[in-house]
C-alpha cells in the first residue's frame, strides 16, 4: 500500500538540509523541460536522489526549432478515409470520464455522449465537425518517428510461496521515500525523488540486484510467480494478470519505482553480440534466458530499475492508463504529453509488427511511459494475454502522428 503522506512528514523532516543543498545546486541552471511517468502509470517519474544534478543541461547552442504541432487539412492525414473511427470513439467516450470536467473538453465530451453513431462515415463526420487536426513534428520539422507496443502479460502464480511460485511480486515498502520539490522549486513539478533513509542521510533506494538478491522486502509480497524473466518483463509492461491454479485471475498494476534509471537489458545483448539489433524482441530475450540460465540473474539485475505494484479489485478487468481510465486493446496509445494532451484522439500511420502491410487507425492518448519521449513517438497497447504480447514484442517500426485539438482547446 502507497504509504499516507502525513506519515512521511516527521521523516521529511529530518532531511531538509538535504534538499535544501539540492535545491542549492539546481537554482544554479534551469532544468530541461519535465519527462512523462514510468512506466506506464499516472505517477511522476522516480528518480534516485544521487542523480539529480545530472538533470541540468549540457552546455551548447540550440539550432532552430519548429512547433510541434502543425494545423493540417483532413485530407492531409494518410489513410484518413480509409478506416472505421467507431472503436475509438468508444475510446474517447470513455476517456471523458476525466476529461468532462476540463473546460476545453466538456463541449465536445458532452457531444460525444449524445451521439448515436449509423456508420464509419458518420463517426468521421463527428470528429471532422468538432476537432482541429495537428501533425506532429520533431523539432527539425520531421515527421517520422518510433511506435513500440505493450500490453499486459498472463504470470501464472499463488498467494502463498512454494517451490513452482519462488518470485515475489511486491507492494510498495515503507520504507521508500518520496521527496516532492514542487512547493519550493516548480520547475520540478513533475519529477519526484525515491531514497530511502541510512542513520540520517537520505540515499538512493536498493536496486534491482540488490532487491532480488536480498531480503529488504519482506513482508510486501502480494504474490508469488513462477518465472523471473516473465516478472521483469511484467515490471516493464505497467502491469500484469495473475493465474492462480483455483481458476481465479486478478490484475496487478503498477504502483511505484525504485527510483533508479531504466536499463535496456535487449542494448546489452545486442551490445555483447548475443543477437543483431533485427533479432531483438521480446521472444528472443526469452530464448536467450532459457539458453543461458546461470546468466540470467546477472542480466536482469544490468537494469536497476525495480517496479512496485498494487492488486486491482476483482471487478477490475482492464488496466489504467495515466489518464486515469480503463486502457482499451489496440486503441489506446501512450504518449509524450509535453506534445500530445492526454485523452486526444491521435491518428496513427505505421505498420503492422514485422510486415509491411498498413496499419493506420484513430487511436486515443490515454497512457504515458518511461521511453515515450518526444513529439513524433508512441507506445501501442496490444491488450492482455499471449497474442497482444506476440504482436507487442515485435513492433518496433516507422510511425506518423496526428493529434486532434477541439476547436476550444486550442490558444
């Protein structure tokens, strides 16, 4: 359980020189603009307490910048005509659970709710009457970028440990502190630091090696899995669903980070000449580890990062995004929000994972992610179980991206 912010003042406390030498060193340079959350969650991104000097930019002139967005005509956007927006309304129709009570969105949520849908045309007709297409651009005016897929993975596991289930799925500990400067310095709005207290300094909280190889967690396991490359890629996924051996199935979705830096285990192996850049997926990271087993351990613990979780209700049979909604499969989209506002329609051209065949679709930004940094890049939720992670673990390919903007919503 995410531990009450009142419980956390005494101890906060005892660390203000702390901070106050932090805020000291940052006052000195202005901070780049604020990342998107990790990994997939509506909580602001961990990071360990010794590394936040490293947050300050590196010297050097910029070279001109375009917007990002770029206002476009309807026929403007590749494929447009060709596809059925139906899904993604639904989408959309669900994200303005939250956005309703934003006054840019409420005119066109409160549309989208009396809206009887008759065909493809109509729906296009819909969003062609209400929005404002933008194309999204990279800084240097391109607009060609990246699209990766997620989804929620099956873990079979029990409540109990035995031989079969030996890998801990943790709560958050107690003892992991969460140092939020956004009071004193709101350049830091949207980071929050982790540490954890030795006598009476703060410093960085364990890391996934010493996590795995320890006993620091005690007492927080909410479940137990049976293998420990399906729990790492669960950690990187935001979530999972738990099969216990009684029929029953329940979510876990990711509560809190350690607070260290995310490391791609998949560059390491490519880096060590294990597998070229064009074998690289997720299926073949599990190959790798089933083939070196007494390698394993070691691999997994290159990446310090360390995710904590919370059991979902049993009523709950989707994930949320960082919108605060239900995740829809193949609808949904993680974005960078510095670009694209969370909860817009967003048009998608690419293809589809290890082919060439068209994948261009009305999709709705309704996630955020550690490695979803920048205009023109996207992450694809697949949905839950095997299939959605078979497409997942291979989709990494050219992307375009059109954001729609309600006529309100825009300056």
């Amino acid at each position: 359980m995410l531990q009450d912010q009142d419980d956390l003042i005494p101890a906060t406390r005892r660390f203000g020189l702390v901070l106050l030498t932090i805020l000291m060193v940052c006052a000195c340079t202005p901070l780049p603009p604020p990342c998107p959350p990790t990994p997939p969650a509506a909580c602001p991104p961990a990071l360990p307490v010794a590394t936040l000097p490293a947050l300050l930019p590196a010297p050097g002139p910029e070279g001109p910048r375009v917007p990002p967005l770029e206002p476009v005509s309807w026929e403007e956007i590749d494929g447009w005509e060709d596809q059925d927006p139906t899904p993604a309304l639904e989408a959309f129709r669900e994200g303005c659970q939250v956005l309703a009570a934003r006054p840019q969105w409420q005119s066109v949520c409160a549309a989208a709710a009396d809206f009887t849908p008759v065909d493809a045309a109509s729906v296009r007709a819909f969003f062609e009457a209400r929005f404002l297409p933008q194309r999204v651009r990279k800084p240097d005016g391109s607009t060609t970028g990246l699209i990766t897929g997620y989804y929620v993975p099956n873990l079979r596991g029990s409540r109990t440990r035995s031989d079969r289930y030996a890998w801990p799925i943790y709560g958050v500990p107690d003892d992991l502190l969460i140092i939020d400067l956004r009071s004193v310095y709101p350049d830091l709005a949207n980071y929050r630091l982790r540490g954890r207290l030795e006598g009476r300094r703060v410093v960085p909280y364990y890391s996934r090696g010493q996590l795995d190889a320890g006993n620091h967690l005690d007492g927080t396991e909410l479940l137990w899995v049976e293998d420990p490359v399906e729990l790492f890629f669960m950690q990187i996924q935001g979530s999972g669903r738990i099969l216990l051996e009684n029929g029953e199935a329940l979510l876990v979705h990711y509560a809190d980070q350690n607070g260290h830096p995310f490391r791609s285990i998949g560059k390491l192996l490519i880096e060590r000449g294990e597998m070229t850049r064009d074998q690289m997926s997720m299926q073949n990271i599990r190959a790798w580890a089933r083939e070196h087993p007494d390698q394993t351990a070691a691999l997994l613990a290159e990446n310090p990062s360390y995710v904590f979780f919370t059991e979902l209700p049993a009523r709950v049979d989707r994930p949320y995004g960082a919108l605060g909604v239900k995740l829809t499969a193949e609808r949904s989209l993680a974005v960078d929000p510095r670009t694209i506002p969370l909860g817009s329609p967003v048009f998608l051209s690419t293809t589809w994972p290890s082919s060439s065949k068209p994948l261009r679709r009305l999709m709705v930004a309704q996630d955020t992610g550690g490695a979803i940094k920048g205009p023109v890049r996207g992450d694809f939720y697949w949905g839950i179980g095997d299939e959605p992670g078979a497409y997942a673990g291979r989709m990494k390919q050219k992307c375009r991206l059109w954001v729609f903007l309600p006529f309100q919503g825009l300056p």
